[in-house]
C-alpha cells in the first residue's frame, strides 16, 4: 500500500526534474545567442571598409580563446573580450592607467578614442574599444594582405596572425559567429571501436606519448571534419602517414591521421563543415612515404589548443564521446 501511495509522488517529483532541466537548458541556449547577437551588432555597427565585422570578431574570438586557457590573463566578462593594454590606451607616460578623457589621452599619446559619442573613451567600453580596434588596424585598403601586416604589426606573432585570419575566415565565409555545431569523426552507419588511450606508450620513431584517441575501423571508412574549420595541413608525415590537419574557430588543430587517401578536392586553405569528408580510414604511416599496414586500419584523431604562447595536446576522448553521444539522440 505504502508503496502505491509513494509511486505517483516519486513520478511527479521525476517530471518536475526533467521540465526544470529541459527548461534550464533552453534558457542557457537563449542567453547564449542573446550575447551571439549582442556581439554581432556590435561588430556590425564599427566596422569600416578596411576592418570588416569578421575581422573585428576574429580578433575579439582569439583574445576569448586564449583568455579561457591561460591563468596569466583575465577572463574578461561581458560580450567583447578584447582589451587594450593601459599604456596603448592611455598612453605611456600618462599616471592614470585607467584614464578616459580623450584630452588627457590625446595628450599623453595614447591610442583610445571614443567611440560612441558620449565624451569618454572607456578601455572597458565595448563600443570604444572596437571603434579604436577598426582605427588601429585600419591603415589599408581593405586587402587581406594588408589587414594580415597590419595584423603583424599589432600583434608581433605570426602564430597569431595566423590564428586570427583563419577564424576571419571563417566567420566572413559563413556569415556568422555560431559556429559551435559538432559531429562525430566517423560516420554511425559504419562500424567502429574505440577507447581512451591518451599517454599509451609509444616506441617507433622513439619513445613517445600518445597523443589523441585511435578510432578502429575497416579500410575506407569515411573519415568526417568534427566541426567548421579551414585544412591547414594535409600530405605526409612519417609518424602519421597521410594526414589531415584542420583548424577551427577556437583556436583548435584537429589531427586526422593513417588514412589510406583523401577525398578528392580536398585541399590546404579549403573551408570545411561539419560532416565533410576529408579522406578514409587507413594503416598509413610509420615509414617513408607510402607506408602501409604495420597496424591494424584505424583513424588517429588528435586536438592540439594555441593558448597565443605556445600550442599542446590535449585528451580528445572527452570531446568524441559527448560528440558519439549527441549524434545518437
């Protein structure tokens, strides 16, 4: 009896959970393209012929990245994550780090500028501080090469240079700052194994950690872009055999490695999307090239993050299995 008056409560209480879970979940989703929106209208509004909205998220994008990865850096709240330095804003040798009057900042020479009107030049206004970006990096004719130097010059990196074009890229060729859509790296009508072996051992070529996730599959599985991205790297390694390498929006190097070919048309500098087929399912590798078959067919997928010092591995069996998961809803 005890029971039965318990098990209509207990059921109740089970699609109360799930409705506020369901609902939390929207509600996160809604914020986040609240802030995607705010974000592109602000970029939208202070680009110029010479600093296009993509480039104005891109560099935005890149400082969000890094900040989220480095303990040496704030991560800055708010929807523009980008930040001046307090001696190119307010000029070096002016005491007040903070300062806001553009007279005082004009006069010590520093680079903020107001942006919107309202007599202040706030380093911690979003609408100033992407106004003083487009003016900064403005000083050309709109061509990518030029934006690329001008980039240079800001920056000092070539590394970051490069980082900040591929998103630039990215987001001009799909017209958005949404680009967080992934898929798993082998199709889920094929057959395929796999298990976490980060930091395995391994002794060809000399000792050496493992480091991604080996999918085991036949030859000629169809191997997939996990996500929106532009192939920085594809042809030869002696370790990897025929491989691709493709960079996204985060900052993110996916790996694809041992494959047995590439898809026909795949080439470096190509936009990608998720679900792309890049090539298939191999034994390549160990040896010079055209080795094949010192291991059973398998995908090596690994992911490599740039935190705008230096780039590393990390473990990718996470990410595959919230994706493998995702897929199979």
């Amino acid at each position: 009896m005890r029971h039965a008056i318990w098990l209509p409560a207990y059921l109740l209480l089970l699609s109360v959970l799930f409705v506020s879970i369901v609902r939390a979940e929207d509600s996160g989703e809604e914020t986040e393209r609240s802030i995607a929106e705010e974000r592109m209208n602000l970029y939208m509004t202070y680009e110029t012929p010479a600093v296009p909205w993509h480039t104005l998220a891109a560099i935005d994008r890149y400082e969000r990245n890094i900040q989220r990865v480095r303990n040496d850096l704030e991560e800055v709240e708010g929807p523009i994550a980008f930040r001046f330095e307090d001696e190119f804003w307010a000029g070096a040798p002016n005491p007040e780090h903070g300062e806001s009057d553009p007279a005082a900042i004009e006069f010590f020479e520093g680079g903020g500028l107001d942006g919107n009107g309202d007599g202040k030049a706030d380093p911690e206004d979003p609408e100033d501080i992407l106004y003083t970006l487009a003016n900064t990096i403005g000083n050309n004719n709109g061509d990518t090469q030029d934006r690329r130097l001008a980039l240079y010059e800001f920056f000092g990196s070539e590394e970051a240079v490069r980082q900040i074009m591929t998103i630039d890229e990215l987001f001009r060729s799909f017209g958005t700052i949404e680009l967080d859509a992934y898929v798993f790296p082998l199709p889920k009508t094929h057959h395929y194994t796999y298990r976490s072996t980060w930091g395995a051992r391994r002794g060809w070529g000399g000792r050496r950690m493992h480091e991604g996730t080996d999918l085991f599959a036949s030859y000629g599985v169809p191997v997939r872009s996990v996500t929106y991205g532009v192939i920085e790297m594809k042809g030869w390694n002696e370790f990897g055999g025929w491989r691709v390498g493709i960079r996204d929006a985060h900052n993110v190097y996916h790996y694809y490695a041992h494959l047995s070919g590439f898809e026909k048309g795949i080439e470096e500098g190509q936009v990608v999307e998720p679900g792309t087929v890049v090539g298939y399912v191999g034994s390549s590798g160990y040896g010079k090239e055209g080795t094949s078959g010192k291991f059973p067919p398998h995908l090596h997928y690994g992911m490599y993050k740039f935190d705008g010092r230096s780039e590393w591995a990390f473990d990718p069996y996470p990410s595959l299995s919230r994706w493998e998961r995702e897929e199979k809803k």
